[in-house]
C-alpha cells in the first residue's frame, strides 16, 4: 500500500512517519512525504504540483497533517491560513479523488467544537456541534466539511492538546522551556485553573496507527484521541516549579511569572470522551502527563 503523509516533516508527522517505519515491513507500507519544510516546492498550496505527484506515484491512502497550527496566529494571518488550510486541503482532496485514492485520514482539530462548558462532564463526544471560537478552528471545520463532501472513504482524527519531546514552541510548555532558558519570566494566560485533556505524542501516534491498520473496516468515522488526565496550568506550573528548584543557574518563583488575560479564541476548558476511540480502535492513553513532562524537562535542562 502507498500511503502519502502531507506535512510530514512535522511534530506530529515526523513522530507518525518514525512510527509507521518500523512496523513498514510488516504491513508492506511504502511511504511518501509531501512537507514544505523538506522541500519548498512540496506546497499542498499548488494545485498543479500537487496533480503531478498523485499522478505520478498512485497514492493508496492520504494521511493529511499539512496546515497551519495556531489560534493567535491565525487572526494576523487570516489570508495564509484560508489558503493553507481550507485551499491547500482542498487541493489534496481534489487529486486524491481524481487518482482514486481509497482511504483519506484528515488530521482535524478539538478546537473545532470550542471547548467544554465545565470540568464535570465527561468530555467532547464526536457528536457534538460544531462552535469554532477562533479562525484557526473555522479552517479546521471547513476542511472536515470538505473531508465529508468530497465522496471519499475517509476518518476525520481530533487531537486534544498535543505534547512530548520537540513539541511546537507556540504551545505552552514549549513555550515555558524557551521562555527560561533564555531567562525571561512565563507567560501565563488567566485564569491559570483552566485545563486540558493533554495527550502525549506516543498515545496519539498509536491511535492514527491504529485507525490506519484499521482503515479497511472504518467507513468515514470521526473520532477523538485525547489525555485521560485534566490538566490546569497550575498543575503545570507546579511541576516546572518543583523540578527546577534548586537549579543551577535558574531563578524560578512566583516573581518569574507575566500573566496575560485569555483572549476569546482560548476556551477554559478542552478535553475528550475517548469511548468512541476505545470501541473502534482499542485506544486508551497509556502516558502519565506528570512523569512524562518530567522526563521532557530533565531532556532540557
């Protein structure tokens, strides 16, 4: 099977590509990387080149990653977001179709349904309505919506705050490590006891595995990989704080916190009812978020 992975030079490609390496033998997977930052001419943004490339390898399945991430971003950059993510996934989709591509996997966003309105409920069910509360979440509802017209066999995947080694540097803990090391105070957006249903990067790769071993039995289902744990920045700031005490070098207090006020495309609270993922896909988070971010800052310093 030949299986295309846009934007695989990613966070999250680079981690699924290693992944779906190593099993490749097993499966007799042969796989392909189409990612602006291995090559700027590989650009979902072109329609011409991207018709060539399906023509030219006879693509399987597509494991769509390329876009844009970034809630704040994307209201400076409302053009390039709108060509990227709504465009650009259309261009993919156009060709997959046009080539007879068999299975499409469109890597969607939790933001896509705004957040929980509480802690006390049991998460985001697949089901739930569609409230995007920033641009960058508008982009991802209207790639779904393309996903769902285009006649494809397809799996719409939504990721709830991704996290791991290399993480991107615009989300919180990548952005706390830059932020002290190069001695700066942390910004934290209030108030600090929103949380998040964190997923580490292995869990979230062993369920795209999973729904990509399983893509010959799944027929256009959208499905939720998120943490087990409800995590609040607190929790957060707290583990930062207890590891770095004492560290040489490293002022880390009350004092090396900025504090900003939550903008409207933030919500307080984000996390997944993962029952869906477990029925189809045997998927169940496996990674502590306190231990596993304690390894990510013993990598750092």
């Amino acid at each position: 099977m030949k299986i295309l992975i846009t934007g695989h030079k990613g966070f999250i490609g680079n981690e699924l590509t290693a992944a779906l390496n190593r099993i490749r033998n097993q499966y007799d997977y042969e796989l392909y990387g189409f990612d602006i930052e291995k090559n700027p001419l590989d650009d979902i943004r072109d329609r011409i080149r991207m018709d060539k490339f399906f023509e030219t390898n006879q693509i399987d399945m597509v494991i769509h990653l390329a876009a844009l991430p970034g809630v704040r971003k994307s209201e400076e950059f409302p053009d390039e977001y709108t060509k990227t993510n709504i465009l650009g996934t259309k261009n993919v989709l156009d060709s997959a179709k046009k080539y007879g591509v068999k299975h499409f996997i469109f890597f969607s966003s939790s933001s896509v349904l705004g957040g929980n309105s509480d802690i006390g409920n049991s998460g985001l069910t697949e089901n739930q309505s569609y409230n995007p509360l920033s641009f960058y979440a508008m982009t991802k509802v209207a790639g779904e919506m393309l996903v769902r017209a285009s006649g494809l066999n397809y799996t719409i995947i939504r990721p709830f705050t991704v996290y791991g080694y290399n993480c991107r540097p615009d989300m919180l803990i990548g952005k706390w490590i830059k932020q002290i090391k190069a001695g700066r105070q942390i910004t934290i957006i209030k108030p600090s006891f929103s949380a998040r249903g964190f997923t580490h990067i292995d869990d979230l790769v062993g369920g795209m595995v999973r729904a990509i071993e399983l893509a010959g039995m799944l027929t256009n289902e959208t499905i939720h990989l998120g943490g087990a744990e409800l995590i609040t920045v607190e929790d957060i700031y707290r583990i930062f704080k207890d590891f770095l005490a004492g560290k040489k070098g490293i002022d880390f207090g009350d004092h090396s916190v900025d504090y900003k006020e939550r903008t409207d495309g933030d919500p307080l609270y984000s996390f997944a009812n993962i029952n869906k993922a477990w029925n189809l896909l045997g998927w169940r988070p496996q990674h502590k978020f306190e231990y596993s971010l304690r390894d990510i800052l013993k990598s750092e310093f």
